[in-house]
C-alpha cells in the first residue's frame, strides 16, 4: 500500500465501506470480508476504481522492510558408530544442542534420585 496514512476505501457488494488502512484491507480479506475481487479507491487514483488485487503489492514508502531472518549458530558433533564404521559429522543448531543438553540433565537428575544411596537395600518381592 502506498503510504502508512493513506486512506482506502472499498466498494464491495455495491456499499462503499470506509475509511480504511492498508493494513485494515489485509485484514478484511484474510477474514474473507472482501475479496481481491472487489474495487478500492485510494487518494492519488483520480476517479477511478481499482480491483483490490492491483494494490496489494504496494509498499509503504516510508517503511523499512522487515530485518532478515537470523542465521542459527551451528554446534559440529561428530557421531561414534558402535560397529566402528567411520564416524559421523553432523551440523546441529547451538539452541536445538542447548535444549537436548538441558532436557538430558534434568533426566540425570531424576534418575539420581530414583537410585539408593551405596548400603541400602531394595527389598524385591518373592521370586526375583
């Protein structure tokens, strides 16, 4: 949409609706209020109605795009194979191996407490 001010109106099932922002015209058609189909009128268009789906790869100029995604730091692990085939080296995001680590110490810790100390007795019943 052309500017971040600019006011939108739609002509849609022959009621003229709005005023509205380009962002309020996106919402409308995700919520499948209007369609692509129907005609919207912008300052700047003179008279002239223009299908919806004509304005909607228009940018605000005085908007920055959006920062671009965050490329994820990388862990190497290299992998044993009990066989003594060659091992492996694999590439695993550091937030993926940081979680794994955290999730496999908290199981160590509930294992930890589920084991008896050295001198104590487990008391199994008959037969075992």
């Amino acid at each position: 949409m052309t500017t971040a001010s600019a006011k939108y109106f739609v002509s849609a099932d022959g009621k003229q609706l709005g005023p509205f922002t380009g962002r309020q015209i996106r919402t409308k058609l995700f919520r499948k209020t209007i369609t692509p189909d129907d005609y919207v009128w912008r300052d700047g268009l003179g008279d002239q109605w223009v299908p919806i789906r004509s304005i909607l790869d228009e940018r605000p100029s005085d908007v920055a795009p959006p920062p671009a995604p965050e490329t994820p730091e990388l862990r190497h692990i290299e992998i044993t194979h009990p066989d003594g085939s060659p091992s492996t080296l694999v590439e695993v995001p550091e937030k993926v191996f940081t979680n794994h680590r955290q999730r496999l110490s908290k199981r160590m810790v509930r294992l930890r407490r589920m084991i008896r100390p050295a001198g104590t007795f487990w008391l199994l019943p008959a037969g075992f």
